[in-house]
C-alpha cells in the first residue's frame, strides 16, 4: 500500500436545507435530521488532514457550529452553501475566515424557484452582495436551467464572480441523452467566455472544458455523511468505509479502504469523477 498524505475532508455538517431542489443526491439523508454537534465536530477536527470542506444541508441552518469549526480549524476551511440561511453581516464576518463555493441555481427568478422549492432568491441577491469576489460559483446544469445557463454565468459575471464550476446532474434519474446536452450546453459556455475560469468539477468526457481538480476520492479525498459514515464520495450511494462514531473507529483502516476503493478503477479511469462513471 502506497504512503497515504492527509486528505481533503468534506463533512456534512447538517442534514437541514431550506431548500428541496428536484435533482438533489442527499435527498434520502433528509428523513434522518442529522446535524454534527460540538464532540462530534472535536472528533472531526482532530483527524489528519490537509483542509475542510463543509457541506450539508445547508450548513447556514446550523451557523454557530459552522463558526466553531473555523475558530478550531488549523487547516484551510471552505464552506459548500446556497446562501440564503445566513446574514450579510454574517457572510463578511466569514469572508476572512474560509473560502466559499456558492450553489446558484439560476439566475431568474421564476426558473430559481421551480429548481429549489423555495421562494428565497431575493435573499439570496442580497447576500450574493457580501461574498468575496474569489469565490467559486457552482452551478447544477439539467433541462430546467440549461437554456439560461450563459445568461445566469453573464450576470454573475456583471457582479464581478471570475471563477465557476458547472457540472452535467449526474443520477439514477439522469437520462445519458440529457448528461450530453448538459455537457454541450457547459462547453458553449466556456468558448463564449474564455476570460473566465469555468470548469467542470472533474474530468467527466469533456475534450474542450478544463476540470478543478483529477478527482482523488477515496485516496486524496474522504466525505463524511452526516451519520458518521466515512464514503469516498458524497455524489453517489458508495461503499462505506467505516463510522465516525463506531467504538472500533479506526482512521488508519478508513484511509486504506479508501485508497483501496481508488485503486479499483482502472488507472485510465482514475482521474475521472465516479458520479460521471
């Protein structure tokens, strides 16, 4: 077994989410109301790792825990979010503190609402005002908003957002013919607007767009879902490689299971993201 480096963490800090969107892939870990509290978060905090990335639900639902992690953290911290649960004052008061990847839905009203289930766009215009420029904005692309894709990323843009991450919905639900359309509608994006960073999420069979990262779950990157579980990744129902609160918890056996999980695709497919595969 290869030497393993300290890996990414992401962790869903609540089950909670103010929002229903159709396509969501936590969907079924609603029902369970899980939030982290602070031992739980203590035991997080103190495994090896090389950054944090908080996720949920919503982890603006369940804001003074999200405030205990970075007054605690001695690593990068990012915070996954749609926006809406916090305050501006809040959002600048994190803006030092932890950077943001912000879910945008879409950039029209009507079309936000019937994505979301939720009629809270104007709140989210406000608070879009107190995030730092540098964030990245992650957008879902799927048959209700791909047609305004390029017009929700040209008023992000007009609002000074550089950096963006589009991704095709990938799921049991997602029909291969619209995963392609999504794909095409992402790469005519990206050659209209080559002065921006637009990227999909990882390499998943675009030959045009560039992709944030070669995805590493399992090795480089590990999830916790918000019952303890320790997956590879949180796009997809995977195998799990052990529980956070199990009396036998062992991070060392977690991390091997994960690499093993890596090293089961073939070397070609590695770098690629495993909800595309």
């Amino acid at each position: 077994m290869e030497e393993l480096m300290s890996p990414l963490i992401f962790f869903e800090i609540t089950d909670q989410c103010n929002h229903t969107c159709f396509y969501c892939c936590k969907d079924f870990r609603k029902r369970f109301n899980h939030t982290f509290e602070r031992d739980a978060l203590d035991h997080i905090l103190a495994l090896p790792k090389s950054g944090l990335v908080i996720s949920g639900g919503e982890p603006s639902l369940v804001g003074s825990n999200v405030f205990y992690v970075l007054e605690q953290a001695d690593v990068p911290v990012t915070i996954n979010t749609n926006l809406t649960g916090w305050t501006p004052e809040e959002l600048r008061s994190l803006a030092g503190k932890a950077y943001f990847n912000v879910s945008v839905p879409s950039m029209n009203e009507e079309e936000y609402a019937s994505i979301t289930g939720a009629n809270t766009f104007q709140r989210f215009l406000k608070n879009l005002e107190a995030v730092p420029k540098e964030a990245r904005i992650g957008i879902a692309v799927h048959g209700r908003n791909r047609a305004g894709i390029g017009q929700t990323v040209a008023q992000l843009a007009i609002r000074g957002f550089r950096r963006f991450m589009l991704q095709p919905v990938y799921g049991s639900a997602s029909r291969k013919e619209d995963i392609q359309a999504s794909m095409q509608a992402i790469e005519e994006v990206y050659k209209r607007n080559r002065h921006l960073d637009i990227r999909f999420m990882s390499p998943c069979g675009s030959a045009q767009v560039p992709a944030t990262h070669a995805c590493d779950a399992g090795r480089g990157r590990l999830v916790i879902l918000s019952n303890g579980d320790f997956v590879p990744c949180a796009c997809r129902k995977m195998a799990v490689l052990g529980n956070l609160f199990a009396p036998d918890f062992d991070f060392g056996a977690v991390r091997e299971a994960g690499a093993a999980f890596y090293q089961s695709f073939p070397p070609a497919q590695r770098p690629l993201c495993k909800g595309y595969l």
